[in-house]
C-alpha cells in the first residue's frame, strides 16, 4: 500500500505495540489525525490572520487562547509554540548566555542542549550523576563552585532534565532550582519527556523557562513543541523587533526577535491544539501508566540475567535494561544473532526494540492498555524461556 510514489503508507501503531522509546508519547488521537487531515496546506491556519499578524494573536481557529491555556496547564506566565524542544532551548540560550559565558548542563543533556550553547558561544560544563544516575542538588551546587573558580564567571544558564532520555529516570528539579536561585542563576527545565504525559508545574518547580516536546510528549505531530516562562523573563525573552531598514525604512511590527516572527505555523499547531484535550486528560492518569511499566520490568527482572538499569522502581515509562547475561548469551548462540529478540518480539506483534540490541536497550510503554502491558510482559517472558533462559 503506498501514500504517494516510492512511499509506503506507515502502518505501525495499526499493526503493532510500538515500544519505541521516542514514540510512545506522541501517538496521535483520533482528533488530531482529523485536524491533520483538514489543515494539511501550508499556511492553512492563516486564513484569518489579522493584525498584529502573528501566530499567538490568531482568533479562529483558536491559536491565540490556546496559547493561554498551554501558560496556565504548565503553571507559567507565558508560552509559545515552537518547532521542537530544541528550538526552545536555542530561544532562551540566544536570550540569555553571551559568548564566552560557562553552562550548566547535565551528564545526561540531549546533544540539542550543547548545541544551543554552542550557538551561543557559551562554554559548556557537565554536571555529574550520582551511582544511582541521578542529578542531585548538592551536585549542581558543586559544579557552580567549582566553575566559576576555574573561569572567575558565575554560569549564566543552567540545563537540567526532569527526566532525562538515558535512564528515564525522574530529577529533583525542584531542590536544583532551589539552588540555581540561591547563586541567581536562571534555570531551564527540559520537559521533553515530562510535559504531556505527566502533570508539570513550573512554577511549582520553581523554574525560569520550561521546554516540552510536542511530537514525544504531547500526542502532536513533528516538528512541534512548547516554550514557556515567567512574567521575569518574558519580555526579554520574547522581546520584538527593533530593526529598520536602512534603504526602505521599514519595520517589522510586534513580531519576536526569537521566535522568528512566527513559529509553528499549520499542520503542526493544528494537530498539537486538537490534541490538548486529550493530553490535559491523560496526564491525570500517569500513575496507571507507571504501574503498567513496573508489570513489564517486573517480568523482564524474572527472567535470570535481566536487570534494569534506571531507577526502580520505575517513576516513569522510559526505561533502560541490560539483558547482557540473559538475551545477549542467547544471541551469541541463535542463528539470528543479535537480531533473534526483536524478530521474536514482532512475530507476537511487539516492535520498537532496536534492532540488534540484546545487551542493553531502552523501551516506553507509555499508553498501553492494561491488557496490552500483560501481553507484553507474558511475551518476554515466553520467549526467554523458549530460549531457555
């Protein structure tokens, strides 16, 4: 079946149980595959547009009050869409870090997080983990002495994930932000795996700038995002232009410096909007989701060898195991190699599972039903012990 020439249509969500740990949050309901559907053009949502000509301020469909809705869900002053976390993080670090400035960011910052710096011209410093792959306070404490000793400059930004994209394991953001505040360093909380599929309240976290991710945790369609911060930071960080041309003499209205005027314009905003109410709802139910993840690790934990790597138990879906003396001694010897656990897995109607790993992998089985959370778990253990582990 193909969509268009050379591209077949993608049937996995029809097909199987996608653990796939990028995924997992951002499958779309019903609503926003409608909306997808309808504003497919290009600039379908500016039909309407009127002054001031920006995306925020559009009144139908209802860009603008989705905006205020998305300020008061994350507990924040105000928010913008943006293509992607990653564009939220190059927002606030174009905002607030100058060249030669030291960051904070974590041992497990997204390479998105660097980059911004690097855009920057700031000067990247890692914060490490604890044994148990945590970030704590004490730590972040540590690392901003330790810095500014060295560089005779206090950070300017600091990075911290509220569940970072190695372990999945949860951080205490708050007590970080405690600390951030305690050296008047701003503070930039990477929600991408938590907002959406979690309640986060930023101020509540006592954040500056809070970052999600629409396409892995708001049911939304790729590239899309949240950038979100206090009444302190806002007019700098969502300042307007300034700009005149010289020969024309023109200028360009309210439009933001950062957010390049406008940003996520069409099917993307669409799609994420449609899926808000979906998402508000979900979040009240994220302790049914964890519980249904522990079922999965309780299992794979039953078969000899098997271990989880993040914390357990589990706080949230993502997770990482090491079956390095359970499936991969199994590999070593199938016909299949390496290969064997996700052909295994698929012949039951399960994917997601990289291809090849059977030593240490990362699964999110976020959203499953309760009885598809069983199946899965019967399932690893069915195949461990056809293997004979």
């Amino acid at each position: 079946m193909n969509c268009g020439e050379g591209i077949e249509t993608r049937l996995v969500e029809e097909m199987f149980i996608n653990l796939d740990p990028i995924q997992a949050g951002g499958r779309l309901p019903v609503d926003a595959m409608k909306a997808v559907i309808a504003y497919g053009d290009g600039y379908s949502v500016c039909d309407n547009c009127e002054k001031p000509f920006r995306l925020d301020c559009i009144k139908k469909p209802p860009l603008a009050k989705f905006h205020d809705d998305l300020a008061v869900f994350l507990n924040m002053d105000v928010a913008r869409l943006v293509p992607g976390a990653r564009r939220g993080f190059q927002a606030v670090a174009d905002t607030i870090v100058s060249k030669g400035d030291p960051v904070l960011l974590t041992a497990y910052s997204h390479y998105t997080e660097f980059l911004s710096v690097e855009q920057s011209g700031g000067e990247p410093f890692e914060i490490p983990a604890n044994e148990k792959q945590i970030i704590t306070a004490d730590a972040v404490a540590a690392k901003i002495e330790e810095v500014t000793r060295a560089t005779g400059k206090k950070p300017s930004l600091i990075f911290v994930e509220e569940v970072d994209y190695q372990y999945g394991n949860l951080h205490p953001v708050k007590k970080i932000a405690s600390v951030a505040h305690q050296y008047d360093i701003p503070i930039l909380c990477n929600g991408a795996y938590t907002v959406g599929v979690m309640p986060v309240q930023g101020k509540k976290l006592g954040v500056d700038f809070l970052v999600g991710s629409g396409h892995k945790s708001m049911a939304a369609p790729a590239p899309s995002g949240v950038l979100a911060t206090t009444a302190e930071y806002a007019d700098t960080l969502f300042r307007t232009t300034r700009i005149k041309g010289d020969l024309t003499g023109r200028t360009f209205g309210v439009k933001e410096v950062e957010m390049m005027g406008c940003t996520l314009m069409g099917v993307t905003s669409m799609g994420m909007m449609a899926s808000f109410p979906h998402v508000q709802k979900r979040v009240l139910e994220y302790e049914t989701h964890v519980a249904r993840c522990n079922k999965i690790v309780d299992a794979l934990c039953s078969i000899n060898g098997t271990k989880v790597m993040s914390e357990y138990p589990r706080r949230h879906p993502l997770t990482r195991m090491n079956t390095s003396d359970s499936f991969d001694l199994v590999a070593k010897k199938h016909k299949k190699r390496g290969f064997f656990l996700h052909s295994a897995l698929r012949e039951r109607g399960i994917t997601g599972i990289i291809a090849g790993s059977t030593k240490v992998w990362k699964f999110n089985p976020y959203g499953l039903t309760e009885s598809q959370a069983s199946y899965v778990a019967e399932m690893f253990v069915e195949i461990a012990e056809k293997e004979g582990i």
